[in-house]
C-alpha cells in the first residue's frame, strides 16, 4: 500500500529540465537567476522588492537584524508555530514575548494589545496552515513596531484587501521554499518588503555585509573590482540553480494552490459539523487560504495520539503543527511556560494535520476520509 504523508513536493519534469539546462552551462551561484526570480516573485506578491535567501529561517533572522532588532529589546510572535519564529529574536539577541492565539490557530489581536509596551521592536504574526491574520488590526494596533509576517505557509493566500508577501500591513514578508512549501527550490527563502533602505540593507547582510559600490570606489580613487566589507553579514546566499529551480515552481503556482484548495474544498464537506473533531481554520472562503497545511483539533482527550497510530498504521502520515515552542525544553531552561497561553495549549492537544499536496490524488484524499471516518465510528 502506498505511504501517502502530509505534504511532498511537486516536482515535474520541467523542473528537472530547467535545472539541467544550468548544469550545463551558466552561472550557478551570484548570477542573473537570482535576480529573475527575485523579480518575478515581487511582482507575483505585489511588492516593490523581494530578496532570495538561503531558507525561510535565515529569511526570518535578516529580518530581525534589519530591523534592528538587538539586547533589550522583545519580540512578539504565535507560540503555535515553528521555532525559528521565535529563534529569530534569540539569534539577534533579543528576547521573544509569545501572544497567544484565537479558535483559528493565529495571533490574537485582543491579547496582543496586552502585550505592546515601549520595548516591543518587532511583531510577527504567523499566517498558521495558510490561513491570515488580522494585518490590518495588527497594524493599527501597532503603527510604530516593525511588523515582520512569517508567511511560509502563506504563498497565494490573502486578506480582506490584501496579498501575503505585498506588505500593505507589515515591513517585511518571510517565506520558505522547503519541499513541503507551496513551492520549492529544495531549501530556500524569500523576503519581500516595499521599503527601499530595508531592501538594501537585507542584500548587504546576505552576502556577509560585503558589497563592491563602484560609485563609492570612484568616490575614494578605488578600482572598480575593490570590495569592501560595511556590515557583519552573513552568507544567507540562494544559488542560482535554486533559483532556477523556483522560478519555473513560482509559475505553477496558480495550478498549485489551485488544487490545494479543491483538497481542503474536499476534506470540508467530509467532516464538517463532526461530534468529534472541528476543522481548525479552513472554514473561511478557501480562495483567500495558502493550505499549506489542512489541521483538525480533535475534542477528546488523547484522541488525536490514537487517530495518529492508528491512520500511521494504515500508511497515512499525519504530523502536529506544531509542538508550542514554550513548551520546548530549551525555552523551559529559559523560564518559558504556557501559562499565558491557555488557548493555544488547549488547542494543541487536539491537532493533527492531514496529506494537502497537489499530486494526492481523488483516490489518495478518499482513502484518507474514510479511514478517518470509519476510526471516529468505532
């Protein structure tokens, strides 16, 4: 029988042609792919800017560098998510603050509000599943913090009157590009902002803060090929192979979440209005959801463990998304608990995520309703 898991890649044979063709010739890291990908992704968001990192975790720390954020200050972000939404702080010296979450797995405006003082340097709202946050009310609520939106999960997704990654409510959007992702360049990142001093400053620190400015060469009586160091950066680079590789994904895109949505359109009519579990955040207008993932909270103690052994039994792979990262022993040894959020821990205890990828099948989803169904039945 077939494992099916809850995500994969999509990679078709255009994607394998497209990078062959560079192999064979061409630049393959610090060359023009990197520029048009770039490009493209810009224009595919809606924002003035966009630059290509290494994966959406350094995409997320040369935010926070760039924002300047540093020792003393503290960061805001979802407890329910990956740790690198939070790590992000850490790796710039600061320390994260974690905000609790609504019925729909994402920040809470209402608790946010709570939490703003005069320390606070940058929010990070998680759009959780693909699902959006409230940008416009963050916003608002904070038009002097700089609002980093950690939109992995969010390519194609939308808001009321906006597109994730045009940063119409934030200063900078963060995605990722890792296999299970909407798209991917195997690993890698983007960053998108609208802001030219950020833009410039995020291309500096990517390439370990060192530039050749041939306009400030000729300034200083410099030959053109000198290069110098102006910032402690990183080497945060995406090849051009990747880039390759991503920009003939970005494409497809359409296609892509096209058919995540018929899925998640699918799974909603299957267990809608089910005793036994809800459907976390897939119950708004599917058009303006990512589905990176499709989560079910189940509502009885210790049966989403039993549901995960027993469907993994059946070659179904589920996951939880994610384990809360308070409850991380590394933030415990820091003094972290979830006492501040007890929505999020309740709702942990109950979900799972189940296979959204474009290449599942009719036959692939239909076997993962009615193993599902016929669990809960007995």
């Amino acid at each position: 029988m077939k494992f099916l898991g809850y995500g994969s890649q999509t990679v078709e044979e255009d994607d394998v042609e497209v990078v062959s063709e560079l192999l064979r010739g061409g630049a393959l890291t610090c060359g023009p792919k990197v520029d048009e990908f770039e490009e493209a992704f810009a224009e595919y968001t809606g924002a003035k800017y966009a630059v290509a990192v290494s994966n959406g975790t350094a995409a997320l720390h040369l935010a926070g560098l760039t924002a300047g954020l540093e020792k003393g200050d503290l960061h805001i972000t979802s407890p329910l998510t990956f740790a690198a939404s939070s790590n992000m702080a850490l790796y710039c010296g600061a320390k994260t603050v974690f905000c609790d979450i609504n019925e729909e797995g994402l920040l809470d405006p209402q608790r946010l509000e709570e939490l703003l003082r005069p320390e606070v340097k940058t929010i990070t709202p998680v759009h959780y599943a693909g699902q959006v946050c409230d940008m416009k009310k963050i916003r608002e609520l904070a038009p002097d913090k700089v609002i980093i939106e950690d939109a992995c999960h969010a390519l194609s997704a939308r808001g009321e009157d906006h597109q994730i990654g045009d940063c119409k409510y934030s200063d900078m959007a963060c995605f990722s590009f890792h296999p299970v992702k909407p798209i991917t360049t195997c690993e890698g990142g983007m960053i998108t902002t609208n802001d030219e001093s950020l833009y410039k400053k995020l291309k500096l620190l990517r390439s370990h803060g060192i530039q050749k400015d041939i306009e400030y060469n000729r300034s200083k009586g410099n030959p053109e090929w000198y290069q110098q160091m102006f910032d402690l950066g990183y080497n945060y680079r995406l090849s051009d192979l990747q880039c390759a590789l991503g920009l003939n994904q970005l494409k497809k895109q359409d296609r892509f979440v096209k058919r995540r949505r018929e899925i998640a359109r699918r799974y909603n009519e299957a267990f809608a209005n089910h005793p036994r579990m809800k459907i976390l955040n897939a119950t708004r207008e599917p058009e303006s959801h990512g589905f990176h993932l499709y989560v079910l909270q189940f509502l009885e103690e210790g049966l989403r463990n039993r549901i995960y052994e027993e469907l993994l039994q059946m070659q179904i792979g589920t996951q939880v998304h994610y384990v809360p990262v308070p409850m991380h022993p590394y933030y415990q040894e820091q003094g972290y608990s979830m006492k501040s959020c007890p929505k999020t821990e309740q709702i942990f205890d109950g979900i799972l995520s189940f296979p959204i990828y474009p290449k599942l099948t009719e036959e692939d989803q239909e076997r993962v309703i009615e193993s599902l169904l016929k669990l809960l039945e007995n």
